[in-house]
C-alpha cells in the first residue's frame, strides 16, 4: 500500500514537473533588451552605477567572448586571448572584423 501511495505521489510530482517545463519552454530563450537612450556615454553611465548595474550594462553590450587556448603554466589571462564580439545598439550581434561597435569602437 505504501508503494502505491509512494508511486501516485511521484506522479503527481512528475506531472507539476512537465508543467513547469511547458511553461519555462513557451518563455523566450534569449533575454528580452529594450535600448532606451539615456542621454549618457557609456562612461557616464559605468560611473553612475553599482556592480549589478555595471553588470547588466556589459550584458547590454556584449554578445558573448570567446578565450582562446593559453600557455601551459602561465597564470591569468592574456588580454590577447580574448575576442569580445559586441552588440550594436539595436542588439544585434556585430563581432564583424572591421565593423563599429554601438560605442564607436573598431571591432577587429
């Protein structure tokens, strides 16, 4: 009898869980970025904000970096190591060599 409650019970559990799931699937898989022009440099804006802030500023503005392979046995990171592709201020992805970045900067 135990098993047959223990069993239902998981059941039920299992069938809250493809709920949930549904619901997470029918979410978008990438975040959703409204720009709304501030008025500031990216600077200003840097300055004007705490870590969580400066946090979700780099997420605004960065599409992803890619770390190349380092040297055995060297610690840290080599800048050198590092491509950081950009969004543009419609966020749209332009790690393009030689393409602008949403702050005036040279990609590449």
């Amino acid at each position: 009898m135990l098993y047959l409650r223990r069993e239902a019970e998981l059941l039920a559990h299992l069938r809250a869980l493809k709920v949930r799931r549904k619901q997470f699937l029918s979410q978008p898989s990438e975040p959703v970025v409204e720009y709304v022009r501030l008025g500031q440099t990216f600077t200003e804006a840097w300055e004007a904000r705490d870590t969580d802030g400066r946090r979700l500023l780099l997420e605004s503005a960065i599409a992803h970096i890619v770390v190349r392979p380092g040297t055995r046995g060297r610690r840290g990171i080599d800048p050198q190591r590092l491509d950081i592709l950009w969004r543009n201020q419609y966020g749209q992805d332009i790690g393009v060599p030689g393409a602008d970045d949403h702050m005036g900067r040279r990609v590449g």
